[in-house]
C-alpha cells in the first residue's frame, strides 16, 4: 500500500515511520522485518548468555570454595560494567550508526562468556564477567534504538515489547542446555557454547541497512560536520581527561563496593563518590535536561530491584530451598521464560492500544496476585509453581518489554542510543544491588549464615515492596513531574509522538500525534 512519510526531526523525511494508515505486521516493508529478526535474535542469544552464571551458581560456588553472598556477586559483576557499555558502545551507535555498535556488542559479550569458561577464580570470573556486562549494555541500547527508528512510529510499543520478548526465550534455551550439558561435563562447558553468538549474529547483521531515522537526523549533519552527538560532547577535546578520570574512578569505586572489599562509611563514601560521577555524565550528556535523566535512571535502578532478585536467585532457591534437581529446575525456568515471552509480546500490544505508562502499571498491579504465592508453596506443588510463575514473569517481568519505548521517548535522535543504553544500564545497576540484597536478606530471615531457609521470603518481601514502588514512579511519571518542576524538560522529539493520548496525559513524551511537531510552550504543557 501506499506510504506518507512523515516529517523527521530537523526537516529531514523519515519513510521509517510511517506504513500508510495501517498498522500491522503485514505492512512493514521487508527490511523492516530483517531489521527486527537481527536484533531479536540477538537479545535471544543476549538473555542465553546473560542467564548462564544463575544457572550454575551453586557448582561455581562449590569449586571456588565461595559463599552464597559472594557467589551472587559474581551476577553483579555484569551489572558493574554496564554503565561504561551503554556510554561508549551508545556513542559509537550515535556517532557511527546504529549498526557497527550491535555487532560490537554481541562480539564483546559472546567474547567474555567464552573467557568464563576459562576463570581460574573469583577474580577472573568476575572480570570476564564484567565484559559480558559491557557487550549486553551496548546490544540493549543500540539494538532496541535501531528497530523502533525503524519500525513504523504507531507499532514501537509492540516493536520495544515483542524485542524484548527475546530475552527470555534466551534463558528458556539456556535452561533447557543446563538440564543437558551440566550433569554429565562441567559447567565451564555452558560458558563455551557463547562462540555461537559470533558467527550466527555476525551472519545476521552484514547486510543491514542503517537506521533511517538516524541517517536523517545525524548521518547527513555528520557529512557536513554539523554532528553534534553523544560522542562529540562526551570526547571534545577540552573533556577527554575529565571523562577518562571518572571512568577510572567509577569502575574501581563499582568493583570495591560489589566484591565486598569495603564496608561502613568507606562504602557510603564510594556509594556517594559513584552517584556524583553519574551525574557529572548526565549533566554533560543532557545539559539543563540532567534531572529527567537522573530519574529515568533511578526508576529502571528500582525495575531492576524488583525483577532481579527472582531472576538471578531463583535457580538458587529451588535447588537449595525446594530440593529440586537439575532437570526440575530446568522445566520450572522453562514455564518461567514462557510467561516472560508472552508477557512482553503481550506488553507491546497493550502499549499500543491503552499507552505506555498505563499498561505497565496495569501489568505490574496484576503481578502483586502471584508473587506471594510463588514463594509460599512447598516444592511438592510442581505443576500449581510452574503456572504461577508463568503468570508472574509475564505480569512482573514481561511488563518490562515497554520500557525501552518509555526510556526512549525522553531523548533526541542523536543521542538517542547513548540516552537509552546510558540510562538503562546506569540503572541496571539495580540489577548488580538485587542478588546481594536478596541473599543478605535471605540469611538475616533465616537468621544463620545459610540463606537457604529463607531466600524465597527474601524474595517475596523485595519483588512485591519494589513493585509497588515502580508502579507508583511509572504510574505518576516522575521523570517528566520533575523534569517540568525544574523548568529543564526534554525538547520533545519526533520520535516521542507515537504513543496514544493517554500517554500524554500525565507527561509521558510519547504524545498523541503521529505528525512531529517543536517543543513549544503548548507541547511542554501535555509534559
């Protein structure tokens, strides 16, 4: 059918976005369709990956002689370096294209996941581990950035919820290789398997096109040199020390907190100095705008908090807490990964049709019904716990496929990629705070240094709390309140007017128009 593309930021026109008055599957033109299947199948090898470290925590735990604590950090160590992938790999994706940042980032992690398999010990584990963090920050922020630019602008809910959709047939995959490779070779074997990522997404991606909303907006300015990106704020001559020094300071400040080398107020004190250099990136990278960024930050910071403590330490818990053997623990994450998949495809069209904040906050309110439940059954109900953890990832984490649209909404084309991989993985860091919150909260509940006996109330006290709490962030949105209290709101851009009204309502970017238009006084008003 015929199209009507629509108008880009900066004047320039943009054929992504618009399919004609239809918007269905059946209208995207063919490139569109390979632009998702490349980045969908590498957020599916992305969650296999990531997944692996849960799975064999315990064997881990038992060759480097580590303690529960202590092996959870080795799932932080991921979230540690995220922040430094999101903001480099980002720029390249801003500055370089889209495209040359997703095939960097699936070589980085596919790269640290063979080198675990290698470790020798906590330390290399953890570092190796650091690189993977590093690939899957970059494939988040470049990967969902390049399909919403290039899908049509009244599907990139679906297109953020059916992405993200992925990631959890990832882990089911990775599940289902645990039940097979871990009882008859090590689990260093699991870590091998990560050389396939390389050849198969490398295959994949050659022949994409570069996303045509950025080519309009800062491929053309940067052939002109009129580019002004992430990259050229964040490397300008006159910053390069600056940002080289809080990259040094971070990363050890992150790595002394999360291995457990300081404590008391020497912790506090790297906990403060952390935050200041986070928010020296921010106010480089958003100028006046540093505010909002902040609160998106600590909002994906809280969605971490509440998801991963049951990501990353419900492997452990029903091995250690329920009993169950590797094929059980298998078929459990299986049912888990399920609802998680459909949760997010199911996410996406919801968006689509109610908007953005509401569906998220209808999905998380419906998760507090099966939360407690989960973590209340005894390891005889097999079949009621693979059901209910069905319905609570679709409704808890599978509600999570919208947030790369609302974290999206809130910035430019050119710094679109780092915006969102900065943001998200500074965020992430929830993700690093979630299994050692949960285990220490485990043994303080069980009041013994083993947290076994009470790892499953740990978990329901901090996914249902932390629930409510997002629910209320995302609910009243924050980000856009404060952002319009301190008079330094977003300049809204084309791409944030996507979602339906009632998106607009209480200030979600995405507005109810699918025609851009500038960031006037009127706009600021539906923020």
């Amino acid at each position: 059918m015929a199209t009507t593309p629509s108008s880009a930021p900066g004047g320039a026109t943009s054929a992504a976005s618009g399919v004609g008055t239809a918007h269905s599957f059946a209208t995207l033109r063919p490139d569109q369709k390979k632009a998702f299947a490349a980045a969908w199948l590498g957020y599916l090898l992305d969650g296999f990956d990531f997944v692996l470290i849960t799975l064999v925590l315990t064997e881990i735990a038992a060759e480097f002689e580590l303690s529960t604590i202590q092996a959870a950090t080795l799932v932080s160590a991921a979230f540690v370096s995220r922040w430094l992938g999101g903001l480099v790999l980002g720029a390249i994706g801003d500055h370089y294209g889209r495209k040359p940042a997703m095939i960097l980032s699936i070589v980085a992690y596919s790269v640290g996941s063979i080198l675990c398999g290698f470790s020798w010990g906590y330390w290399s584990l953890f570092i190796f581990r650091a690189v993977v963090g590093i690939g899957m920050a970059g494939e988040y922020g470049s990967s969902a950035t390049y399909v919403m630019e290039s899908w049509p602008s009244k599907m990139r809910n679906r297109a953020s919820g059916f992405l993200l959709s992925a990631y959890p047939i990832g882990t089911v995959l990775a599940a289902q290789v645990y039940h097979l490779i871990t009882p008859q070779l090590s689990w260093r074997w699991l870590f091998f398997i990560g050389i396939i990522p390389i050849a198969l997404t490398l295959y994949l991606r050659r022949a994409l096109p570069e996303a045509e909303e950025w080519k309009a907006e800062v491929g053309d300015k940067r052939e002109r040199g009129q580019e002004v990106s992430t990259s050229t704020v964040l490397f300008a001559p006159h910053r390069r020390v600056l940002n080289g020094v809080l990259t040094v300071v971070l990363a050890a400040a992150l790595v002394l907190i999360f291995s457990g080398n300081v404590t008391g107020w020497v912790k506090l004190l790297m906990v403060a100095v952390v935050i200041a250099c986070f928010v020296t990136f921010a106010i480089q990278l958003a100028g006046r705008s540093w505010v909002t960024m902040v609160a998106i930050m600590g909002t994906v910071f809280c969605a971490f908090l509440y998801s991963w403590p049951v990501q990353s330490l419900l492997p452990t818990y029903l091995k250690t807490g329920l009993g169950y053997d590797a094929a059980q623990v298998s078929l459990a994450l299986t049912w888990a990964g399920l609802g998680y998949a459909a949760g997010s495809c199911l996410s996406g069209w919801l968006g689509d049709k109610i908007g953005t904040r509401k569906a998220y906050v209808t999905g998380l309110v419906l998760s507090l019904l099966f939360v407690f439940p989960v973590f209340a059954l005894d390891g005889k109900n097999v079949v009621l716990l693979w059901l209910l953890l069905f319905l609570l990832q679709a409704t808890n984490q599978g509600i999570s496929g919208l947030l790369p649209k609302f974290i999206g909404d809130h910035f430019p084309t050119r710094m679109r990629a780092a915006g969102l991989g900065f943001s998200y993985n500074v965020g992430a860091l929830g993700g690093a705070v979630a299994p050692l919150a949960g285990a220490a909260l485990a043994a303080s509940l069980a009041g013994s240094s083993d947290p076994a006996t009470g790892l499953g109330r740990a978990l329901m006290i901090l996914a249902g709390g932390v629930t409510v709490v997002v629910a209320l962030i995302i609910g009243f949105n924050i980000p856009a309140r404060l952002g319009r209290l301190t008079g330094t709101d977003w300049e809204a851009p084309a791409f944030d007017r996507t979602a339906p009204g009632a998106d607009a309502v209480e200030g979600s970017p995405g507005a109810a128009t699918d025609t851009p238009r500038p960031a006037t006084a009127g706009a600021r008003k539906e923020l």
